[in-house]
C-alpha cells in the first residue's frame, strides 16, 4: 500500500477521534504494522500535521492540519460546487434548498437558495443548528460510524430541542438513524420551525464520509411530497459528489 495512502489513512483516522489516539491502536484499527505508524506519525510530526502528547503516549492532530481546513473553508469548493446545483434544486421544486456541512454536533450551513415568495428560513449561511434536530444533519449522522455517534450524542444531556419535538436519548437517535438508512434520506417534520417539512440526502466522499448535505424546506400543506422531494434531493445530493470526486 503507498505510503501517501498510509498516511491519508492515519490523519483521518485521527481526525474522527473525539481524543488523542496511542499509536498502538492506531496500527490496531487500520490493520498497519506498528513500525510503519511509528514512521509516518514521526514524520507528519516534522511536519506540524500531528503533535505527539509525551506524557499521555498519545497523538493528535497538529497546527498543519488546522492550516489545511483554513484553506478548505477560504477556498469555499464545496460552497462553488454547490450553489449551482442547490439553485437548480429550488427552480425544480419550486422550495427554498439549502447545503450544509456538519461541526461537531451542529450543522453549519454554507449555502442558500430562497425559492420566490417563500417565507425567510433558519437556515441562512453562516447559521448553526443541532445536527439531530435537521434533516441535513440527521443525513450526515446516519452516515457516520456508531462509534462516531455516540461521542457526539453520549447521554441525555446532549439533546436539546426548539419545538419539544425531536430525539432526546441516545436509543431514541439510533432508531431514527436506523430508519433513514433505510430509507436513504433524511426528513424533519416542525422539529426546527413550526409548520415546516424538510427532506435531506448526503454527500458522501469516496470513503463514505458525510462531507455535506443537500435539503429542501417548505410549508407543510404545501409543496412536493415526501417522496418527489427525497427524490430529487438525493439526486442533486449524488450530483454533487460526483463533481467533488
């Protein structure tokens, strides 16, 4: 396996670890001789991509590594990419459509297209809301890795609501997410806004990772159905990723 997949390998891995990771599981989890993770991880630390944390025997991302998002959220590719797709998505549907990115456990949503008197959303650029409230987020959640999940959402506590609708307990998320991987879309029904209906699909890069998501939002009584909105939304979702790829 080439080095430079190795080391792509190691940065993501450690990327999606919500701590500081021992270069023995490292090697464990991705099936890599532990001489070859030592090498590459001492060599990306030359680099300032990682930082290794003495005391704890552990490594983390480094100040590079930080660089290189900077430059992802200057450069705004998925944002260039996007817009086109997502006004094209609200021309066809005749709905406001929107693109978002997950941070943590909120999204943050990075594009807009108001569809003509249709009234002011939530969702403007710049905005953040709680991954498991919204359907752009819940598409990206169900995607993630359970382990990945249940950092972001470990107990009760993490749960917060606007309208008192929504998941509020871990198992209460697993359902949901269980669901909308069968149904390979996303939907919310008034859990944002009241009298609103949303339906999202993922972007997914060529690991499977949720790097975004598409959605469209209209007033309930009004509108597509459920079913032509997912449809559409997840085409315009696979369009995506196929010009990012």
């Amino acid at each position: 396996m080439p080095a430079a997949d190795q080391t792509l390998r190691i940065l993501r891995h450690l990327a999606t670890r919500p701590a500081p990771v021992a270069a023995a599981a490292i090697a464990r989890e991705l099936g890599l001789p532990r001489s070859t993770v030592h090498h590459l991880l001492n060599t990306l630390a030359e680099h300032g991509f990682v930082l290794h944390l003495r005391e704890e025997r552990r490594w983390a991302l480094g100040t590079a590594a930080s660089e290189l998002a900077g430059g992802f959220a200057r450069q705004q590719p998925l944002a260039r990419l996007g817009r086109p797709l997502v006004a094209a998505l609200a021309d066809r549907l005749g709905e406001s459509t929107h693109l978002g990115v997950l941070s943590g456990s909120d999204v943050v949503y990075i594009v807009e297209e108001r569809a003509p008197r249709r009234p002011a959303l939530v969702t403007e650029v710049g905005v953040r809301l709680p991954a498991h409230l919204t359907a752009t987020g819940r598409a990206m959640l169900a995607a993630l890795p359970r382990e990945q999940v249940r950092a972001l959402y470990p107990s009760a506590s993490a749960f917060s609501t606007r309208t008192g609708l929504g998941p509020g307990r871990p198992s209460e998320l697993r359902e949901l997410l269980r669901s909308i991987r069968a149904a390979g879309h996303a939907s919310e029904d008034g859990e944002i806004t009241d009298g609103t209906r949303s339906v999202g699909a993922a972007v997914l890069d060529t690991s499977g990772w949720p790097i975004a998501a598409v959605a469209v939002t209209w007033s309930i009584g009004t509108g597509p159905s459920e079913a032509d909105a997912a449809i559409a939304v997840t085409e315009t979702a696979t369009e995506l990723q196929r010009r990012l790829r």
